[in-house]
C-alpha cells in the first residue's frame, strides 16, 4: 500500500475504506452482517439456498392434471396393447422419466402387464380382467365315504 504521496483527507478515506473492506461482509451469498459488521446470531443454521425459482427448467409449461397421465397411458395400452415404452411416451405424450414410473405403479395394482415381445424388447398391454364368479352358483355338499 503505497500512502507517502496522498494528502492527508485522502489518507484518511483510504485507511476508512481498508477498514471496511476488512470486515465481514454480505453480498446474498454468505453470511448476514449487521450494521456494525458482526454476523447475527442465527436461530437455526439455513440450508443453502437455490437461486432463481426452477422455473426455467420446465419446459413443458408445468404438471399434468391429477390422473391425466394414467387415463392417457391406459388409453393408449387400450387402442395398442403391447406397446413399447418409446411409442408409449410419444403417443401418450407422457415424458419417458414419469412414464417409467406410473407403468411400474399400474404394473404393481395389476392393471397392466409387462410381456416380452417377439422382438426381444418389452412391451406393455391391459392386464386381462379376472372372470367374475357367477353370483347363482351354490357349492353342491360332497358326499363323505361310510
């Protein structure tokens, strides 16, 4: 720090300002300072915080309505059963990372069923429906052997 050669006004303001930057200061990216430059006491440590609000990431205007990438994906499996996930995804217009996941749901309740196609790759259809037991059947009493 060269200083010999400053008047002493100038000599002051500089020593105010090293002063100054010598303190711990705050820029939104650290620590709060209050006016006399010590950190306020925190009442719980902040987790770090995200800048912007996400809001550029979506690129597809937001989130589905609730059920509408169900109804969309059954739909599909309905007119194509044994659909790839690929034409799935773009006929159901449903993003392949959401898509993977409601199929493993639907497959987990046993409304769709995973099958392997004569391609070798894996397809989805409609699980088949369980036959229903005719309400007017009366079990017959067997006969025990004397």
């Amino acid at each position: 720090m060269v200083t010999r050669f400053l008047p002493a006004p100038l000599f002051g303001q500089l020593v105010a300002i090293n002063v100054w930057l010598a303190r711990p200061h705050s820029f939104g990216d650290g620590e709060p300072t209050e006016s006399s430059g010590t950190p306020r006491a925190a009442s719980k440590p902040s987790a770090p915080r995200r800048r912007g609000s996400g809001s550029a990431r979506r690129s597809n205007g937001g989130r589905a309505p609730r059920g509408a990438n169900r109804a969309a994906v059954l739909r599909v499996l309905a007119d194509r059963p044994g659909v790839s996930v690929a034409e799935l995804s773009s006929a159901a217009a449903v993003a392949k990372p959401v898509l993977y996941n409601l199929l493993r749901t639907l497959e987990q309740r046993g409304e769709i069923a995973k099958e392997q196609l004569p391609s070798g790759s894996t397809g989805y259809r409609l699980a088949p429906e369980a036959p229903a037991e005719p309400a007017n059947v009366v079990p017959q009493p067997v006969a025990e052997p004397s």
